[in-house]
C-alpha cells in the first residue's frame, strides 16, 4: 500500500467523520467548521485522484466564498439551539432507515452501472494534458459558445436579483443609484468669497470687553 493511497484513506475517513459531526453537532457555528472541513477534506480526495480543477474550485468556491458567507449569517442570526434540536432523537431511527436505503440504492446504481458501461480513457492523460489544462482547453475550445450563454443567463439573473431587492419599500430609506449618478457639483457645494476682515461688530465688541476689564 502506497504513501498517495493512504493520504486517500485518510482524507475520506476525515471527510466522512466531519460530515457526521456536522449533523451531530448542538452548535451551528461548529456545524459550519466542520462542514469547512468537510469540504476541504473532500478537494483533497479530488486533488489526489488526479483531478485538481475540481478541487481548487471546491476550495475556491465552497470553502472560500460560500461556507464563509454562511458562517457570517450563522454567527449574525439569533438563532435559538433548542427548539431546532427538539425530535431530533425522535426522527432519528426512521431517519437512519431511510438514509441506508438510498445508499443501498445509489451502491447498486453504481455497480450496474460500471459493469453494464466500464470506465474508458481518461481523456486527460490521452491527450498529455493535465486535468486543469484539459478543462481549460475542452471549455474554450469546443464548448465556448454554451459557456458563454451561461455567463450571460448567471448575469442577467444577479441584475435581476438585485433589482428584486431595491423594491421600495415604505418606512425604509434607500438609495437612488440614478440620481446619485445625475448630481452636479453646484447641487452639493457652494463656494463663496468673503474678505479676510474681521467684522466690525466682533470688533466693538472686543473693544468693550477691554475697557470693562481695564
């Protein structure tokens, strides 16, 4: 048995065990940490396997951007533990039965399926690439055109996202990006020029406040 096998050994039996602590755990900000572990553990199985783009993005996408902006509403939510943990031992049994038999089931469906279609070339090392090369060659090349009508649905859909939530509301302040923009210099400031003299008020009254002290 190999050094790079054990390292997959030991990489699934983190991800498997932090994934059951991430069900199993009473606090929902340990939850999150070891759903980070979970994810981090499962890039390092795909990194050992040969298939480094889909790790880093893993760590990119989930450990880095997504489980931290979950971990920020967690921590920002009062949320209270006992109420979400009441039936948890309850459900559990039937909970357990129902979670085998879709193992069960997806175990068979991959059996059928390696024996029915075997695994072919990797199409990777056919081609003398590296996974991330290869990704990266495949996508542009013969798929850019899908690729690119996707960028253009996932940004129509964050505009529309936020046009959603700049809805007016009443009672709520809120800001206009039209008529921020739309502004001159002459609607916020006002320049104007005044002699450096003193005034001749400020003047007599200093003046009386010397002779009453004298």
């Amino acid at each position: 048995m190999d050094f790079i096998l054990l390292a997959f050994l030991g990489f699934a039996a983190i991800t498997v065990m932090s994934a059951v602590a991430v069900i199993s755990v009473r606090n929902p900000v340990h939850a999150a940490l070891f759903l980070v572990l979970t994810f981090f553990s499962a890039a390092g199985t795909w990194i050992l396997a040969g298939a480094e783009f889909l790790g880093v993005a893993l760590l990119v996408v989930y450990v880095g951007a997504v489980m931290v902006l979950f971990l920020f509403v967690v921590m920002m939510l009062d949320i209270d533990i006992t109420t979400l943990r009441q039936g948890y031992v309850r459900y559990l049994p039937i909970g357990l039965v129902v979670a085998v038999v879709m193992l069960a089931e997806v175990l068979t469906l991959i059996g059928i399926g390696s024996r029915v279609t075997p695994f072919g070339v990797d199409p990777a090392e056919a081609a003398g690439l590296g996974n991330t090369a290869w990704v990266a060659h495949t996508l542009f090349r013969d798929y850019l055109l899908p690729f690119e009508i996707a960028a253009l649905i996932l940004t129509v859909a964050v505009v529309a996202a936020v046009m959603l939530t700049l809805r007016a509301r009443v009672g709520v302040k809120r800001q206009n990006p039209a008529e921020q923009a739309a502004v001159r210099a002459s609607d916020r400031v006002r320049i104007i020029k005044m002699d450096a003299v003193r005034p001749q008020a400020a003047a007599v009254t200093q003046g009386q406040d010397g002779e009453g002290q004298a």
